[in-house]
C-alpha cells in the first residue's frame, strides 16, 4: 500500500536592501500574492500558517517574518522605509511583480508599499486597516504608546504584549488566559515589535498622500469590527480613486481565510 506524504514547506531567506535576513516560506502555485501580517504575528504562528494554505489554492502565497520576527533579522534603528524595502525584497523573489494582501498594520504597509514601489505592485488588499480614526483616539493610542515603551524599555515584554493587547479591545479574560497557551513564549518574545506596529498606526491615515495611489485596491472591513477600523476604511476609500469598499458580513479583526478567499481571488484575478 502506497502512502503519500505531505510536501513540506522549507524555509527559504533573502536579504532586504540593508541586509536583513528575512525568512520566508512558500506555499501553493498561481499568481504572487505577499502576505502581510499585523501586530504581534510571524509566519509560523498557525492561524497564520492557516491563512497561507487556504490563499495557496488560489495564489503563490510568500509568507514571511516581519523583521523582528520569528527567523528575519531585525537591524536598527527600526523605521518603516526599511519594511517598505522589506516587501520590494519580496516581490523581487516573487517574480518582480504581486499583489499585496495586508492584516491590520500589515494593511498600512500594503498602503505605503502601493505608494512607493510603482508597477511592483499589481493590486492591493487591505483587511482592518488600524490607523487611528480621529484626534480622541489619537490621543488614547498616545497613551497606549508611552506605557508599551516603557514597560519594553524594563525588559518587561509579558506586561507589554498584555497591555497592548487590553489597549487595542481584547477582552480582558482572553488576555488573561493567554499564558497558559503553548504559543505565549513566541509571543512574549515578539513584543519588542510593537513598537513598530504603534509606530505604523499612530497618526490617522494619510488620505492627502492616498490619493496619489494608482494601483486598484480593494479595502475590507470586518462587519463586527470597531466602528474606528470602519471609519478609517472609508476614509481610505473616499481617497484612493479606484478603491472599491467591502464590509465583509459576519467577521471581526481575526477574518476566517475561507470566507475571505473568494473577495481575494475576485478582485485580484
């Protein structure tokens, strides 16, 4: 009797233009799709690796570690220009050309990457964009930011991680159960990371400079997420000249890839 054996993803590493190692994996075969992640997410997190098999029967799907995470490097000082060279990185191992599927900061990236990188990118998706919707929650992220740094600042990564994750609406209780999850190591060694997503979403969205952006782009929000994430993707909407708006029924910030996948595959095939 013959049994066939799952093909095992290998993890493959390129240089960023400031010679970062980034680690990524591929999965599935079709047109380059970079996944791009949010907040305290590697690749190989497993609703993120989940993610990534169910947008490979559609698409070529480069999963990569964010710098900082998981197997990249994370060469200092931090700023965003460098993750945009980041995703160029990428797409140049793709082929030259993808699409570009951003989560929450990742989708603030996606944004500034269709800014910045031209004919590189193809199309844009972006699930829950997570800038700040107005000056009030501006100036509560604000306060957010300063205790995340300091706590990381005293080598306090557990407290960091709960804090922010309290800060931006998780429920109390879940954050409290977190350690007790097999993956609350990785995530405690994320968080210096934070940083960088706090750095990413701390103004509200660049509506004047999004209106410079050509590429199609599809913008997505969860039907049950904060009414601000809802708020800022029709900002964005009523900026870019060919955006098209979705609100995806039935989802939160954490969307369900098999529900997404059809909008995926809809807009950018």
């Amino acid at each position: 009797m013959h049994f066939s054996k799952k093909k095992e993803i290998s993890m493959k590493t390129i240089k960023s233009k400031d010679g970062t190692t980034l680690a990524y994996d591929v999965y599935g075969s079709g047109p380059a799709l970079i996944y791009i992640t949010g907040a305290s997410c590697h690749r190989s997190f497993k609703p993120i690796m989940q993610d990534a098999k169910i947008f490979a029967t559609e698409f070529s799907v480069y999963n990569y570690d964010r710098r900082g995470r998981g197997d990249s490097g994370n060469t200092l000082p931090y700023s965003m220009e460098r993750e945009i060279e980041d995703i160029e990185a990428m797409i140049d191992t793709a082929g030259g050309m993808a699409y570009l599927y951003g989560h929450s900061s990742g989708a603030v990236l996606a944004l500034e990457a269709a800014l910045r990188l031209g004919s590189k990118v193809q199309k844009v998706i972006m699930y829950d964009a997570s800038y700040v919707h107005d000056e009030k929650e501006k100036a509560e992220y604000k306060r957010l930011s300063q205790t995340i740094h300091k706590l990381l600042d005293n080598g306090k990564n557990a407290k960091a991680m709960s804090a922010f994750l309290k800060g931006i609406g998780m429920p109390k209780v879940f954050v409290l159960l977190l350690p007790l999850f097999p993956g609350w190591r990785t995530m405690k060694a994320l968080a210096p990371t934070l940083a960088y997503d706090i750095a990413l979403t701390q103004d509200m969205p660049p509506v004047e400079r999004a209106t410079r952006i050509s590429v199609p782009t599809q913008i997505i929000v969860g039907e049950k997420s904060p009414a601000s994430i809802h708020d800022v993707g029709r900002q964005l909407t009523k900026a870019i000249s060919n955006a098209k708006f979705v609100q995806l029924a039935g989802q939160d910030h954490m969307v369900n890839a098999k529900t997404l996948l059809p909008l995926l595959s809809g807009f950018l095939k």
